[in-house]
C-alpha cells in the first residue's frame, strides 16, 4: 500500500521568510496530492492539491510542486505570517480510483513575528 | 462536492464501554473511510467501508475492536468497542473520489475521551 514521508517534523521561521515542507510517496498509482493545514481543535482544512498530470500550482502565497519520477511533491509558504502557525499534512491518494487518502506525519509550523 | 453529517461531536465516557459514531453523506458514495487522530499525532486510516460488504481494516485494526456497519451507500457507522483511555482521539469519517470527485471531503470529527 501506499506511504508517505513528511519532513521536516517542525519548522520554525520568522515572520516573511518562506517555508517549504517536503513529502514522498512510494505507489506510483496515486496521482492527487492534497495539503492540508490543522490548526488546534480543528479539522484538517484543504489548503492546496495538485494532481498527477501538473507540475505546480500556486494560489496566493501558497504553492505546490509535484515531482512524479522522483515520487516527492513539496508545499511552500512565501511571506509567512503569524497566522500560518499551525500543523501542515501531506497526502497521496488514487482519487478516481476512489482509495483512501494516507497522509503524512504533520510538519508543526511556528512563525514568529 | 459531499456534505458529511458526523454524530457524535465529542463524548465522555467510562472504559470498558462502547460507543458508535454515525455519518451521513448527502450523495450516495462507493467508499466512506474512518480515520483516528490521537493527540499530536496525523490521520490514520482504520478501515475502509464499502456497502454491502465486509469493511476492510489496516493493520493494527480488528473488526472485533473497531465494528463497521455500511447498510446503504449514504450512511456508515464506526464503533469503538471495550474503550481504555489510549482510545481518546479524535474519529473522523471521510469520502473521495470516484466518478465527479475532486478532492476528498471529512466529517467534523467525534473528539473521544475515556476515563
């Protein structure tokens, strides 16, 4: 089955650096890639995905690569604020194959002001 | 897109009992899944129900200790069974993908404490 790796486990950087978090999948079928940001108490909310058949994708202050040869696909924060704070997860899934999302062990994101 | 309708929010309750948390889907869906989030910890699939079936379970999950009910392709239940303390989690169900699926989409969670 499928396993994703997340690293770094906590990432620490001040307020207007850029932060990247990097994720690697072993099942070559899994072609969506979700991030997810968790803040204290909460859900897991859906911040960005990318799917197999694009490289990156990028929304305000957020972006995603995908590198499928390599089976890794990275999230970076440009401009990082306060409230970015939170824990991140990556994710891999089949998604019209319908299988489960299997997610990452959660980069904990502190940014100081 | 789905909404899921997940019961209970939170709940207490004494080790050595059960209880059961229900979802519902508002589209009818092949496959619902259940995750557990221990505290400080990532989403962990348990198991992976599909109607009319036996749920499949991942390893470190049994059917004895984690009971799943599919009864119809909107509704889907999970039971934790004889609770200890290292039961306290947070349950989450979720569905995804298939035909006009996008993304995947989750319950609001069932935060459980055993004492």
């Amino acid at each position: 089955g499928e396993n994703v790796e997340q690293h770094p486990s906590t990432l620490s950087v001040q307020e207007g650096d850029s932060a990247v978090i990097k994720c690697t999948y072993s099942d070559s079928a899994s072609n969506y890639f979700p991030w997810y940001k968790q803040e204290l108490g909460k859900r897991p909310q859906l911040i960005i995905d990318i799917r197999s058949n694009v490289g990156e994708k990028k929304d305000q202050r957020i972006a995603v690569t995908l590198n499928k040869t390599a089976k890794h696909f990275s999230l970076h924060i440009t401009e990082t604020q306060p409230e970015d704070s939170a824990v991140y997860f990556c994710a891999a899934s089949n998604i019209q194959a319908g299988t489960a999302l299997i997610f990452g062990k959660g980069t904990t994101l502190s940014v100081s002001s | 897109s789905a909404v899921i309708s997940q019961k209970p929010s939170r709940d207490i309750c004494q080790r050595g009992t059960s209880l059961t948390i229900q979802c519902q889907v508002d589209s009818q869906v092949t496959m619902m899944f259940w995750y557990r989030q221990q505290p400080g910890q990532s989403l962990t699939l348990i198991a992976t129900a599909n109607q009319g079936s036996e749920a499949t379970y991942e390893s470190g999950f049994v059917i004895d200790k984690f009971p799943i009910s599919r009864p119809n392709l909107t509704f889907s239940t999970l039971t934790v069974s004889n609770m200890s303390p290292e039961d306290s989690s947070i349950y989450l169900c979720s569905v995804a993908g298939g035909v006009g699926y996008t993304e995947a989409f989750f319950g609001q969670g069932t935060r459980l404490t055993v004492v």
